[in-house]
C-alpha cells in the first residue's frame, strides 16, 4: 500500500454510506448510527437489500465483461468495506496480471485496505485513501500502480446518487485522462422505478447529512455522453447481461438501480 499520512479517526457520530451499505449487506463493520439509518431507509423501501445485493453482481458481471474484453487495469472508486469476491479477484480470476487501485474516503475501508490488498502474485492491488471529489490526488496516486497511456476500467459502482450535478464535470475530468479503449462502469440509484419509496428514502439520508441524488434514466444516461454504450446500454440492474442468479433474483422484486457500461473510442 501506498505510504499515506497517519489513518484519520472514524467519526461514528454520522452514518457513512460505506457503513451502511456493510449493514444492508450483512456486514458487521458498521455502527449504531449506521444501522439506526440503514433501518429507516429499510423501512420504506423494502427494496434496498435487494438492491445492495444486485449492485455487487453488476460489479461482478461487468468487471469479468471488461476483463474479457482485454483490460488489465482498474481503478474503483468508493470501494466500500471488503465483501468478498472483490473486484480485484473477478479481475484476476479471469487474467491473473491484472492491476486493480481502490480508492475510498471511510476510514473503515482504510482500516480494512490490507485485506483488499491480497490479490494474485503476477497482479497487482494498491488502495488509495481520497475522495471521489478530488480527482488529482486519486489520479496522482492511482498513477504510482496503474498507466493511464494504457486502458483502464473506471468503476464507481453505487456512488454517483450520493454526488449533485457537479458529478458529471467530475467524471469528465476521470474519463479524460483515460485512454482509448477504456471502460466505465457505474450504478445509480433512480426514482423512476419506485418514486415515493425513493423520495422517503432519500430524504432519510439528507436529514442525516447525507445527501442523496437518485436520478432520472436520461440523467444517469448523461455520464456516458462521448461514450460507447455496451448493450444491453442503460438497463436495470439485474438486466446488465443477467446471470441464471440474477434473472431469479428479478421475481422477488423490483430494485431501482441504473446501470451500464460504456467505451471510450
């Protein structure tokens, strides 16, 4: 692991999206504050365990798609608390050289960037702690493992409904360093699905201090503008390239989550 400065202290006054999403997910790396919310947004959309679940099998499907595809790099942002398999054993399952950076804000994740860190021997995993909104330090150091004259698969998976419109000039700042034939891959949360589970969920975190931005399907389309959409292009989670698992997984329920994958020519 890179060398960073002393690891900053966990504030477990305020829930932290990491935490609880770790509580949706059944981990066990999260506090009371965090389980006190996760239950609130539970109790009004009985879809988000459902939907945390579907947000890492789209991670799993479209990291190996990508790693099929011939990358070798990967750079996932908003990493959240390990839950195995990680994207960095998807990646080098298929093409054990691969080279994957985490970068991540909590210091949970921090705490637990050892762990993320044991990857195959010819490959190579690396964690930097950042913020998604500061793009040049995550850049600068993901730069110290990965080559950005070469392609890349950029992943933020489940992170761009907690960012506000400045979002999209700041993923055009990370996709214009990247090299042809790289990929992004993201998810997002929509109220198109289920509009007033969404709003009653969304307005639990705001009053958190967690702000929250589902998005329409034209809106989370916009973050591939000058991209080349892969098909299925922008579908419902459990529809990107479904699995057996996956299509049972869509009888119990809708879950109002965007995804996609796209090209830079």
């Amino acid at each position: 692991m890179t060398e960073r400065e002393a690891a900053p202290s966990i504030d477990t006054s305020r829930p932290h999206p990491a935490r609880v999403y770790d509580w949706w997910l059944g981990g066990k790396d999260n506090y009371p504050i965090d389980e006190e919310l996760a239950r609130k947004i539970l109790a009004v959309d009985g879809s988000v365990l459902r939907g945390a679940r579907a947000n890492r099998r789209f991670m799993h499907r479209s990291v190996r798609a990508v790693a099929e595809a011939g990358i070798r790099q990967f750079l996932d942002i908003g990493t959240g608390i390990p839950t195995e398999p990680n994207l960095h054993q998807v990646a080098q399952d298929v093409a054990p050289e691969s080279k994957v950076v985490y970068a991540d804000n909590d210091p949970i994740v921090l705490r637990h960037a050892q762990a993320l860190l044991q990857g195959s021997a010819e490959g190579r995993t690396d964690y930097v702690h950042a913020d998604v909104r500061d793009p040049d330090t995550i850049l600068r150091l993901a730069g110290e493992s990965l080559d950005f004259a070469e392609p890349v698969a950029l992943s933020l998976v489940a992170l761009t409904h907690y960012l506000d419109d400045s979002a999209y000039d700041l993923l055009r700042k990370y996709v214009e360093v990247l090299a042809p034939g790289s990929y992004l891959i993201l998810s997002q949360v929509t109220a198109d699905l289920s509009p007033e589970a969404i709003e009653k969920a969304a307005e639990n975190f705001r009053r958190s201090g967690t702000p929250f931005y589902p998005r329409s399907i034209t809106e989370f389309t916009h973050f591939f503008d000058g991209l080349e959409l892969l098909g299925p292009g922008v579908i419902p989670v459990f529809g990107w390239r479904p699995e057996p698992e996956d299509v049972a997984a869509q009888l119990e329920g809708i879950v109002p989550v965007y995804a996609g994958v796209a090209r830079k020519a």
